[in-house]
C-alpha cells in the first residue's frame, strides 16, 4: 500500500449546528461525502494559510463591485 493509497480513521465530534453547516456545505459544493467536504477544506485552508505566509492577501469582489480584504486567523 503507497502513502496515496493509506488512509488514517479520525474520529471527531461537533455539535449539531457544525454538523449541519457541513452537510450544507456537501449540498452547495456538490460534495459526494463529508470526507471529500473536510479534503476540500484542507487543501483550501493549506493554500489560505501557504499564501499569507508569504504576505498575500485575500480579497473578495462583490456582486456590485466592490472589494473586501479577508482576514483569516
């Protein structure tokens, strides 16, 4: 088994308003599982975080235009 392949069992609790925010997220995202809803998560948060390390910003365009920095912890 390659490290591609292995895979590690997490057991993790939340309450039940976390719970629903991911399976909202899993309907809005077009997600098939709530694994792949954590993976998308990961590796956007790994990118977020790789990108303000190194002095980037986030900005969000709105709808009419007008921008927003986002700040991340």
């Amino acid at each position: 088994m390659n490290s591609k392949t292995k895979k590690v069992r997490l057991n993790l609790e939340f309450t039940p308003e976390v719970k629903n925010n991911l399976t909202d997220l899993q309907q809005r995202s077009g997600s098939t599982t709530l694994n792949e809803v954590f993976r998308k998560s990961v590796a956007l948060f790994d990118m977020v975080t790789t990108h303000s390390q190194k002095g980037g910003t986030f900005i969000l365009r709105h709808t009419d235009g007008s921008e927003e920095v986002v700040k991340f912890l």
